[in-house]
C-alpha cells in the first residue's frame, strides 16, 4: 500500500480543515490522533454550544488579536474567512445566528452536530482517519521531514502537518506533545502561560453569585492591566464566565511581576455623577425606603449586600438618612466593589494556551516551518491566543486550511 502523502498530527480543529483541504485537492491523507475521537476541544468550546467564529470584517477580527499575532494570522485570514468555514457547515444544514457582541453560535445543534458534519466532510473527501494512535515525534532526514513515529512505528509521508494543539484542558489529550518534539528539531516555543481561563481569588465570599454585563478590571502596581465587559461568574475558586477569560492572558502575565487585584463596576453605563443624583432623588421621594431595596431593584441580594457591606452602612438603612459622605461611598462600590486578589490562573484550565511556537519561525503564507522543510504547523501550537468570542476557533480554521492548502500543492524539496 502507498504511503501517505500528507500526515495530519491532531484531529483537533486545526488538524481536521488541514485534512480535508489537503485531500479535497488530490493528496492522500492519513489523520493521527491520539484520543478515542475527533474533535474534543471542538465539543466543549462555547460551553457546548460552539462558537464558530466571529462576525464583522476581516480587519476588525484581526484586531482583537495582538499585534504580531494580527499580523501573522492576516494571509491566512483572507484566505479562508469566517465565511469561507460557514459555508461548509451550511452545506450540511447547518443554522446559525450572530449574538449581539459578534460571536457566532449554532440556532438548534451543539457543539457535537458541528463535529458530526465535519466527520462527514473528511471522510467523503477521502481521509484515512486513525484515532488512538499516539504520534512519539518526527521523522528528519537532511533538514526535511520524511515522517513521523507513532507508537506502533513509524509512518513515512511527504508532508507532515503538526496540529496537535496546546496543553489546556488534558483531560481532552491536548498535553503539549508537540513542542517537545519541535524544541528538538530547534524551533524555539515562546513561554506558556494560561489564556481564556478562569482566575482564582484568595477571597472567596461572592461563591454562586452571577452578574450580567458589568465591568471587570484588573489591576496592578496601581494601573489598569486589563478590562472586559461581559458576563461575570464566581464560583468556589474565584471568577469565571467571559469577565474572567477576557483578561485573564493579561492577569496571568502581570501576576508574574507582582499581584493583581480586581474592581467590578455594576452599572457600567451609569457615571458616579448619574447614581449619586439617583439616590438623591429617590431619597426625596421615597425617604423611608431602605438602601438596601433600592441596591436589589438594580442587582443580586448578595451583591448588593456586599455593597453595603464595603461602604459599612447597616441593612436597615433608609435612604432619607443617607449623609453625602455615605452616600457617595454607596456609589464608590457600586461602580468599584473590591473581589480581592488573584490567587493563581491555572494553565490546565484555560480554553487555550498563550505562547508556542515563535511565530518568526513559521511562513504566514504557507504554515511551512522555516527551520524545517515540508513540515507545517497549524492551530494552537503556535504563540497565537486571542480573546473569547469564536476567535481562536476561526484562527484554527484559517491556519489549518493553508496549512493543507500548501502541503498538497507544493512540490517536494
């Protein structure tokens, strides 16, 4: 039987558009993973419920990444855009709507219908498929890739494109297996550091509550680090929900210098100056009201008993005894409460994985390594992490795609 031309490490979302674009234009491709299925991290992104991309023009996509990375993803992006995905899975019946903020979602599947159809897409384009079937490291001869060895020996091909991810959630078989191999071959991988994942606190007194599109700041040394308005969730640990994975790359990088403490404004469209007027009004009107039923028409029981609890005002207060030096403490914390410091930002449980491969080392144009010839890299092993909102999804899809792109289309070295 004939080697294949094309070897795909990772069925991961990188890894599957590297595929079938490969064997889409003529190549034989055989898929490796090391997991009982494909598609792992793809099942759980959005919560299950898949976010795919993200809406609105190339270039203001690009520019939710950072500079270098913006720059780097940029050909890929323009070759394969959000739309170019799309229209795969409206092919195969696929619904979905654009949320207010740009993130685009299935209407009536989950996260397990998208992989089902993009099973469905690789097979009828011809790909060989073989799961549990753990990739040890790769095959060089005379500064090209020839192969790769796999636990049950080794596998030669023409190309191989390495997709296999980063080293959050390993409980999903994305460990980092790669890098190690990639440092040997003398590519340099850039720090890692957790990115989209949730953040620990030292103090664990909001535990269960939830607050709707608020402001959440970061900061350190006495500056804002970071910021995200969203959804914030606490749990038993600390902070999560889109607050919490927006800035968390930030945070993490920060902690590394000193710590990081946390403010979150409840009524981000409101001014200090527009609440204190309120409270004023209110008091005049309604002066046997108490504080406290004023602070719940607007917020959580709980949050708003930690309000006044900041501000050590008593929860039977009533508005009409409000002095201005407690009532503008009131508004201090209802625009600034204290959440306390970050304890740790655990890499294992970010959505992705800031750092990788040194993006200098990989052409933009083709995903072809620079250090080593007829290899390609793809996805999350290189130094790309954007922020929540279906944009690494949309990174995996485009890098992968030119990466399968090129790897069946350009001639052998």
């Amino acid at each position: 039987m004939r080697e294949p031309t094309v070897a795909v490490v990772g069925a991961g979302a990188a890894g599957i558009i590297a595929a079938w674009r490969a064997a889409s234009l003529g190549a034989k491709v055989v898929l490796l993973e090391k997991t009982p299925r494909i598609g792992t991290k793809i099942m759980i992104s959005g919560g299950g419920k898949c976010n795919l991309t993200h809406d609105g023009s190339l270039e203001d996509i690009l520019r939710a990444f950072r500079k270098n990375e913006a720059q780097f993803l940029r050909p890929s992006f323009y070759r394969f855009p959000p739309a170019s995905f799309l229209k795969i899975v409206f092919s195969r019946g696929l619904e979905v709507y654009t949320r207010p903020d740009g993130r685009i979602f299935p209407v009536h599947q989950t996260a397990k219908d998208v992989v089902r159809i993009l099973t469905d897409v690789i097979e009828e384009a011809g790909v060989e498929v073989r799961l549990d079937c753990r990739v040890m490291g790769l095959l060089i001869e005379a500064g090209r890739v020839i192969g790769v060895e796999t636990e049950f020996g080794p596998l030669k091909a023409d190309k191989v494109i390495v997709a296999a991810g980063g080293s959050s959630y390993p409980n999903s078989g994305t460990t980092g297996d790669a890098w190690a191999w990639l440092r040997t071959l003398g590519h340099k991988v850039t720090p890692l550091r957790a990115a989209l994942a949730p953040i620990y606190l030292h103090d664990k007194a909001y535990s269960g509550l939830a607050l709707r599109d608020v402001f959440l700041r970061g900061r350190s040394a006495g500056k804002e680090i970071a910021r995200w308005r969203g959804d914030l969730l606490f749990t038993h640990q600390g902070i999560s929900g889109p607050c919490a994975l927006g800035v968390s790359r930030e945070v993490a990088e920060a902690m590394e210098k000193g710590p990081v403490a946390f403010v979150v404004d409840g009524w981000p469209d409101e001014t200090f100056e527009s609440l204190r007027e309120e409270l004023i009004a209110e008091a005049k009107s309604s002066p046997h009201r108490l504080v406290r039923t004023h602070l719940e028409a607007k917020a959580p029981e709980r949050y708003a008993e930690r309000i006044l609890d900041q501000a050590e005002i008593g929860t039977g207060t009533k508005l009409g005894t409000l002095g201005k030096k407690q009532r503008n403490q009131v508004v201090e914390f209802m625009k600034g409460l204290p959440l306390g410091e970050a304890r740790a930002v655990p890499l294992e449980k970010g959505e992705v994985v800031a750092g990788g491969v040194e993006l200098s080392e990989v052409d933009p144009k083709t995903m072809e390594s620079r250090v080593v010839s007829s290899l390609f890299l793809c996805g999350e092993v290189l130094d790309i992490a954007g922020p929540v909102g279906g944009y690494n999804l949309q990174a995996a899809w485009s890098t992968g795609f030119v990466a399968g792109d090129t790897a069946a289309t350009k001639s052998v070295k």
